[in-house]
C-alpha cells in the first residue's frame, strides 16, 4: 500500500464529513421555526436522526415529548425530552415497526396550535414503517428490490404503497397539527418526494409508475400487495412546511476544499452518479490512466449513488465494490488512488463506510491468493478490501448525504 496516498485519502474523508455533519444544518433551517403558544413534539427518522435530534434541542431547548428512530449502533446517549429507538436498515424489522407505532402515537389527537418538529434523514423510508401489508412480506419485497438493482426512486416509489406514513400520509396523521419539517437530503436532486418516501411530502409518483416498475423486475407480490399498488398516495398537504438542508453537493465541495488543500487541483465530474458501482469503478480508474504523467497533482470527484447488482452471497456495499473494481484499472500506476464512502458511515450491511486502493492494491491480493473477478463476482468486497487494509471504518458519523468518490493522481512525485 501507498502509505502517503492512504494518508491523503484519510485526510479528506476526515475533513469532507466534518463539513457535512448536520448540526449547522439544523441551525440555520430552525430560524424559520415559530412554534407560537402551541406544544412543540419532535420525531426525528433516518441514519442521522440521533444527531439531527440533538443539534435541534440544543438549539430549541427541551421539547414537549419526541421519538427518535435511527439504526443500531447510532444512538450516542439520551436526549432530554425524546425516547430514542434503535431499528433495522435497509430492510425494516420489528423494531422499526415498533417504534414508528410510538411516533404515531405521539402524533395523534393534536390541535391547530400545536407543532410537529420533524426531523428526516436517509434511511428513513426503513426506519419509519408502518406497513398496509405483513411485515414479513415488506421486508422480503424491500429485498427483493434490492437485490435486483433498482434504484432508490424505484425503490420507494414501491414502499410508498404499503405504508401508513409513506408519501404523505405521515403528515396527514398530524393533522391539524402544523408540521415544520427540516430534510437531510440523501437523493440525488433533492426529490422531497422521494427522500425517505416522503412522509411529509406530497407524492409525486403515481400508481401505473409504481405498476410499471413491479413488471419491470417481476417482483413476486401478494394478491393485496398488487392491490395496493393502484390505490393513490396524496397528493396535496396543507399542513406542512419544509427546509431541505445539507446535500451530496456540499459533500463533494467540501471534498474538493480538503484536495486543495492537499496540493490537488480539484475536479468535479458530478454530483449525480447513478450507475453501477462496478461501472463506476472502471470508469474513474481510466481516467486516472488517461492523465497518468507528468504535470500537476489532480483529484477527481464524484459524487452520488450507485447500485449494485447482487449476483452472490458475499459481504460488502456499493461503496467497497466500487472502489475493488477499480483496482486493476490502476495497477502499477505510481501516485494513483482511489476511495469511496457512504456519509453515514456504514456501506451495505457492514461495518466499513467504503473502500480504497491504490496501484500497490492488485499486487497485494495477488500476493494472497485471492482472484478479484471471483471476489466481485461472490459481491464480497469486504472480505477482499479487508484482507489488503482497504477498508475505510469510520463509525457512524450521524449525517447521511449520500456517497462521494475521489480519485487521486499525485503526479509532482
């Protein structure tokens, strides 16, 4: 391993989070927040409930009551005034089932006057459930989504179906309540609609799409689950204001702040990745090839989401297997590296927040014995990341604004 490019590659990542943790966020979108004499009620939901949470009661002081449902191991101690819960992601469990009962109930019965402080992150549409159909078959349809490669506006133009607080209906059970929603964006452009499902948004996606996308990957349903499918989500909602605040935009400027910082020259490619993550890989290793020579030291980013395409039983997320697959496209090349990171922290079901390799990495799985095109083919980057020091462990870092890739060139070597 390059232990100097590994060594910027950290830096970056530690300087990009910081940047983008959520706390000023939730500041500066609370200046519109005028609750009146009425009681103020917070239910905070998504990877970066806990923190967002907490940055609005410092802010606001202690609330009337609230619920705060984010993913295990993301509760960092109590917060005065909300009962903190702990629940399953990407696919929703029990727990998540169990605890959007208590927000539910937290809502219900209010007044005019009354407030609803909503606080919403990825990783809600998982975490705030409470579904029409069986659990049990939620969460096989969520992993069947997830398997076959859809993306998340496919996926939750799905879910949105078969929830009570999905696409709207949230809001409506806060109704008449005023609801003041502040949204950390995880989506790529921002839809409201589509960030965790929308549950205090009216949904702009449609019955024939939501059709349309159950046929185009056969996804076995249940007689009411296809029923379900053609009855309309909301579409209009009086009740409800909302600040979108934070972005993968500002991920990717604060990652081009730190290269330049660095002695980088920052390139941005787009804030919009969606594509494969294997494809993602491959492409940014060629450009790094393309400018590989002499000249100035050049960082290239990109920032957005990809999917991945199950087809075996490993360990990983998109994050790893982008950053493996980009491996051989850099063998060799002195001063080149790549990395990749979830904001949140943690990449698929793993504990790692991404993946990095640099021109000494194929050398080093060839050396164990290990055959990258059987690792990805298996889909088990971790193990394969793991066993040449690739993996990039971070914790939860209680923001969630998407994924950022970044591939170095250090040239003036």
């Amino acid at each position: 391993m390059d232990r100097e490019m590994r060594k910027d590659a950290d830096r970056i990542i530690e300087d990009s989070l910081k940047a983008v943790l959520p706390d000023q966020a939730v500041f500066r979108a609370l200046k519109d927040f005028s609750p009146g004499t009425g009681r103020v009620l917070l239910v905070s939901a998504g990877k970066a409930a806990w923190q967002m949470a907490r940055a609005a009661i410092d802010a606001l002081g202690p609330v009337d009551a609230g619920v705060v449902i984010t993913k295990y191991g993301h509760v960092m101690g109590e917060i005065p005034g909300a009962a903190c819960y702990e629940a399953g992601h990407p696919i929703p469990d029990s727990n998540s089932f169990a605890a959007t009962r208590k927000a539910l109930e937290l809502v219900s019965g209010l007044s005019r006057e009354d407030n609803v402080l909503f606080l919403l992150s990825g990783g809600g549409s998982a975490l705030l459930e409470s579904p029409l159909i069986p659990g049990e078959e939620l969460m096989d349809v969520t992993g069947q989504l997830l398997a076959c490669g859809a993306d998340i506006t496919e996926i939750n133009t799905i879910r949105k179906r078969f929830s009570a607080v999905k696409g709207g209906r949230f809001a409506l059970a806060c109704a008449p309540a005023r609801v003041f929603s502040i949204v950390l964006s995880d989506i790529i452009g921002d839809p409201l609609d589509m960030i965790a499902s929308g549950p205090a948004c009216p949904d702009s996606s449609t019955c024939a799409q939501a059709v349309g996308i159950a046929e185009k990957y056969s996804l076995k349903l249940s007689p009411a689950a296809s029923a379900l499918l053609k009855e309309e989500t909301p579409k209009e909602l009086d009740n409800v204001v909302t600040k979108i605040t934070g972005s993968v935009r500002e991920l990717c400027a604060a990652a081009a702040k730190s290269c330049q910082s660095l002695g980088y020259r920052p390139v941005l490619l787009t804030d919009r990745l969606d594509c494969e993550a294997r494809e993602a890989g491959r492409f940014l290793s060629a450009i790094l090839q393309s400018h590989a020579g002499p000249g100035e030291d050049l960082a290239f980013i990109a920032g957005g989401e990809t999917v991945v395409h199950l087809t075996g039983s490993g360990l990983g997320g998109r994050n790893q297997e982008l950053a493996l697959a980009a491996a051989p496209g850099i063998a060799g090349l002195k001063g080149a590296a790549l990395f990749s990171l979830g904001s949140d922290g943690t990449d698929g079901p793993t504990d790692a927040a991404g993946g990095y390799v640099d021109g000494d990495t194929m050398a080093a799985l060839n050396e164990k014995g290990l055959d990258l095109h059987a690792i990805l083919r298996d889909n088990d980057a971790y193990h394969g990341l793991k066993a040449v020091d690739g993996l990039i462990v971070t914790g939860p870092t209680g923001t969630n604004v998407n994924d950022v890739a970044v591939a170095l060139l250090r040239r003036s070597r």
